[in-house]
C-alpha cells in the first residue's frame, strides 16, 4: 500500500466494501498514512469526512 496513489487506496476500500468487509482501524489508518506519506492529505481529510 505504500506508494499507491490516493485513487487506488480509494478503490482499495471500495472493493472492500463491494465484499461486504468493513476496514477496521489498523486498516483504515495504513489507509490513512500511505495517504500522508504520498502527499494526498485532502483526499486523507476527505476519507475522515465519510
């Protein structure tokens, strides 16, 4: 997950959600930081809001 892109991340949890899984918080915070990490902290501000 590090090094992916906002949009893939983004798509990461829609898959999931397709599937009926809900992240928990490990998941969503690697989320979260891969998010800080590749500099896409409005989308990481954005996916706090949902």
């Amino acid at each position: 997950m590090i090094g992916a892109s906002a949009a893939e991340l983004l798509d990461l949890l829609a898959q999931m959600e397709h599937f009926n899984v809900s992240p928990n918080t490990a998941s969503f915070n690697l989320v979260l930081k891969a998010m800080h990490q590749a500099g896409e902290t409005l989308a990481a501000e954005k996916l706090l809001e949902r």
